[in-house]
C-alpha cells in the first residue's frame, strides 16, 4: 500500500519474486519440457528395441552398401550394409546402461559415505576424506584402460570402474549437504527424543540430502555417456559387431570426407541426448535450490 499525494491510500502490485510466487528462474518451461521429451523418447526406443519392426543390428547387406539417408533407409546404412538407425537404436541401450547404472553405484556408495562423514565427523571424516581423497588422485581413464586391458572390456567391468571412480564427488556433495543439516533444530530435536543415529540419519538427514543428490546425479549421468562413448571409440567398451555410438562413430571415421553421416548421427544423437540431460539436471537443480529465494 502506498499513500498518494492527496492523501488516499492506493494499494499497489507486489513485487516480483514476493515469498509465495515462483521466481523465473524457478519455473521448468520449454527449456526442460522439451529435453526431457528427447530423453524419454531415446529411453523408450532403447529399452524397446527388441519389439520394434527393425532390422538386426549387426545384419549385412551388400547390395545397399553405403546408401546415403532416403525413405527407406531413414538413417543411411554404412560400409557394409548395416542398418544405422538400428544401430544407433541399439547402441543407445550401451550408452544408457553404463550412464545410468555406473552414477547409480557411484550415488549408492557415495551418499553413504557423505552420510558417516558429515555426521559423525572427526576420525570417520578424517579416514573417508582421505580415501577419497587418494581415490581422485588416480588419473580415472588410466585406471580404465589398465584395468580393461588386463580383464578384457565388457560392460560389467565398465560400470564397476565408472562407479568406482564417481564415488569420491558424490561423497564430497553429500559431506556438503550433510554438514548443513546435521546441527539443523530438526536434527537435534529428535536427539533429544533419543532417536538412535541410525533414524536420524535414514529419517532427518537423508531425504533433505538426496533431492540436490539426485540432480547432480543427472549431471554425472552425461559426464559418463560422454565417457562410455569415448572408450568405446577406442575399442575398450562393448567389442563389435554389438553397435555402440562410439564405435560407429569410430567406424565412420575414415570415410568422413565421402560418408560424413556414418560418423556424424552418431555424435549428433549423442551430442543432443548429453545436452537434454545437462539442461534436465540444471533445471531442476534450480528448481529444487530455494536458498535465498524468498530473501
């Protein structure tokens, strides 16, 4: 309310970004909605390609060698015959598998950890930080091509190694996160009702931590495929014929100048899908990240 200059009161708009109303930066728009639509959908492809009408991956036909992207081939076929965008339907299961699966181990063991530490501090910190410390000290894509070339590459592996190597960042954000609440008036007062450490932990504690856990996770989530794609590249991911991006995009590679689009889908569909899941994972970090927002 305001007085004017004749002495009447007028009331007059609340500000924006009152307590109450949802800040801009707040609210999802097209900017989630429509990442999260490419990512459901190449989810959805993935986890059904086995009962879509589409040819097997690693069959060959020599009589559309290299045929360029048309009607029939929605996606081209490449040197030897194959199918791309049952290539790239199929290989999209690798990808999503190690960069779901891998965060998953990394988020399960390292929330535990963040959990100890930032709780009970003192010694418990101490022996956790160092370990993960000692942990991050490790060049990760080293670790990963000794351990692949010693044991032989597989997915299984792959996503052992990859979660292994993430736990150290999940245990550092929920350390963080844990520290904020362990002294919050919740926490102690269910101290002071004599709840054991174990309930405040899995009750008071963890389902403030895991809400910011979870969308960092989505950011990791990208961080791996990128990963996964690389190794793959390289021949230290799932072994062909079994079509991952990455090795199509490694199969592309040579015949870039005449047959860009081997190589090219691939990477575009990989480029777009870490993209939705960074945009996906940033949006709803602010979403879920109210402090100062009603200061």
């Amino acid at each position: 309310m305001r007085v004017a200059a004749d002495g009447e009161a007028r009331t007059t708009a609340p500000a924006r970004g009152v307590p109450g109303r949802p800040l801009a930066r707040h609210r999802l728009g097209p900017g989630f909605w429509i990442p999260l639509v490419w990512t459901t959908m190449v989810v959805v492809l993935a986890a059904t390609a086995n009962l879509l009408p589409l040819r097997s991956p690693i069959e060959t036909d020599f009589s559309v060698i290299s045929n360029w992207p048309d009607a029939t081939w929605w996606f081209g076929t490449d040197q030897l015959g194959r199918d791309i965008f049952s290539r790239a339907v199929f290989g999209a299961r690798i990808s999503l598998i190690v960069g779901l699966l891998a965060p998953a181990l990394g988020l399960g063991v390292g929330i535990s950890l963040g959990l100890a530490a930032g709780y009970f501090r003192g010694r418990a910190e101490s022996v956790i930080v160092a370990a993960m410390d000692a942990i991050m000290a490790f060049p990760g894509i080293l670790v990963v091509l000794a351990v692949t070339a010693y044991v032989g590459a597989n997915t299984a592996v792959l996503i052992l190694l990859l979660g292994f190597l993430t736990t150290p960042a999940f245990m550092r954000v929920a350390r963080a996160n844990t520290l904020v609440f362990a002294e919050r008036e919740f926490v102690l007062a269910a101290r002071a009702m004599g709840a054991t450490h174990a309930r405040v932990l899995t009750f008071e504690i963890l389902p403030n931590v895991i809400i910011p856990m979870l969308t960092y996770a989505l950011l990791v989530v990208s961080r791996i495929i990128v990963i996964e794609g690389v190794l793959s590249f390289l021949g230290l991911s799932v072994p062909p014929p079994q079509p991952t991006w990455g090795n199509m995009i490694a199969e592309g590679q040579a015949d870039l100048a005449t047959l860009p689009y081997i190589a090219f889908i691939p990477s575009g569909l990989m480029f777009l899908t870490v993209l939705s899941i960074n945009l996906i994972g940033e949006r709803l970090r602010a979403r879920t990240d109210f402090r100062g927002s009603a200061l």
